[in-house]
C-alpha cells in the first residue's frame, strides 16, 4: 500500500522559515517526480516545486521563486520543501504528489497545514 505522508507544518511568524517533509512507503520512490502543492481557503491548488526523479528542480508558483526549495533523499524515501522568508499569503495546506507518468501512478498525501501569522 502507498502512503505519503507529510509532515512539518505548523503555525509561523513572519519572516521565520519552516521545513516541510514528504515521507513515502510501498513504492520504489526513486523513479517518481515528487511535486509540492498547496490549497488556501477559497483558492484552486496550487503547484509549489517539483523534483524529478533525476534530482532536476523545476519551479511552480512565480511568488515562491527565491524563498522556497525542494530537495530529496530517496534513501530515506523522503522530499523536503525548505520554506524561507514565509508571508501570511503562503498560509495553506501544503500536499505531496508522487508521479510516475509512464507507469500511470499519482500518488497524493492527506497535507499539512501551514499558517503564517503574527
């Protein structure tokens, strides 16, 4: 059974940084594109970052361009979204996607809430 499992989330000030992690089991994960997303309340979901399984990053949203960064580490079967310089508009609830387009397979986590706040 395929589980991603998201973790990392939390309440933040302004300005401060956070780490959110994508955690994968019962899938060879190296061989899959592992994208962030995120959804804020009233908003269509959104594409942050991707990660291709060759480690190559590709961007999302223009308004994280500089301040966030994906990375992996397939032998703990694990993505990251480092988050710097977060701004009350990054307040969402941030998803992992697992994708393999030739097998067919996509892959989604339950999410994380991130909330930036003074």
């Amino acid at each position: 059974q395929v589980q991603l499992v998201e973790s990392g989330g939390g309440l933040v000030q302004p300005g401060k940084s956070l780490r959110l992690s994508c955690a994968a089991s019962g899938l060879t994960f190296s061989r899959y594109a592992v994208s962030w997303y995120r959804q804020a309340p009233g908003k269509e979901r959104e594409l942050v970052a991707t990660i291709t399984s060759g480690g190559g990053r590709i961007n999302g949203a223009d308004s994280v361009k500089g301040r966030f960064t994906i990375s992996r580490d397939d032998a703990k079967n694990t993505v990251y979204l480092q988050m710097n310089s977060l701004k009350p508009e990054d307040t969402a609830v941030y998803y992992c996607n697992a994708r393999n387009r030739v097998w067919g397979a996509d892959y989604w986590g339950q999410g994380t809430q991130v909330t930036v706040s003074s």
